[in-house]
C-alpha cells in the first residue's frame, strides 16, 4: 500500500530505541525524512547511521532531552531548518517501562486481542498509517495498538 508519505519529513522523538527506533524506521522506508531527537548520543548516532544505511533516505539525530521545554524549541527549530520542513511531530515515550518481554509473554498479553505481546514495528506500522494521508477519515479516535493489554508491547 502506498501510504504518500515520500518526501515528507518528520520529527520522532525517542528515536534512537524501542518504538521511536521502530517508527523512525517505518516512515523512512516509506520515503520519510526524519529528524530523531534522543538523550543517549552514543544510540542516537547508531540509530541514524543504522536507519539511513537502510532506507536512503536522510536521517538526522539530535542530541536533546525532550522533558526539557527549551529543548523542545530548539529541537523543533534545528528540525525544521535541517530538514527544510518538518510535519508531523511523532512523540515515542522515551521512558522504559521496566517490564521484560517475559513477564509480558508469561501473563499479560494473554488477555489481549492478539494473544501475544505486540512488538514495537507493528505499533510503527500504526503510526505510520495515521501519519500519513490514507488515514484522513480518522480523526479524534484513540486507537490502541497493543493488543489491548497494558504494557504489552517490546522492542
């Protein structure tokens, strides 16, 4: 399906890890541009290497804290003037959850809709989808895009 995100840009947040990582990855092989702010430069510089050698496309990481208000601003400025344009503004949560993929798998996940723990690529195959024009009939919905279980979704 072709979701008409090429040449767009986009500013992930929590890019360098988990689902930030995940969704960053997913826009750029979908012809995205992206601008990934994380607090961690030595994940940061290998999830934009990592990402670019993959997709093509390009794909710059900023060093920032983004519970920071002023470093917000300066990540969305530094976004937008490296990137020419930067639209939409994805936040990944940044802060682990402290739940191992096996206590997840071992209880859980099994009340969920799917019956298993929902990885962090499957959430970016949301995100992507409600990032991009096809999903225009969507608006003010919150869509739950882990099975329906709390905390059950890995990277």
């Amino acid at each position: 399906m072709d979701l008409q995100l090429s040449g767009k840009h986009a500013l992930v947040t929590g890019g360098s890890r988990g689902i930030g990582k995940a969704i960053a990855r997913v826009l750029a092989e979908e012809g995205v541009d992206v601008a990934l702010p994380a607090r961690n430069p030595d994940t940061l510089a290998a999830a934009e290497a990592e990402i670019a050698a993959a997709t093509g496309r390009q794909v710059i990481g900023l060093s920032a804290d983004t519970t920071r208000d002023d470093e917000v601003q300066r990540v969305v400025h530094c976004g937008l003037t490296r990137t020419e344009r930067t639209a939409p503004l994805v936040a990944a949560r940044a802060a682990a959850q402290g739940v191992a993929p096996a206590v997840v798998e071992a209880g859980l996940a099994a009340g969920n809709s799917v019956n298993r723990v929902v990885d962090a690529e499957e959430v970016a195959h949301v995100v992507a989808f409600l990032c991009s024009p096809t999903s225009r009939a969507i608006n003010g919905d919150a869509i739950a895009a882990g099975g329906g279980a709390p905390k059950a979704i890995h990277d």
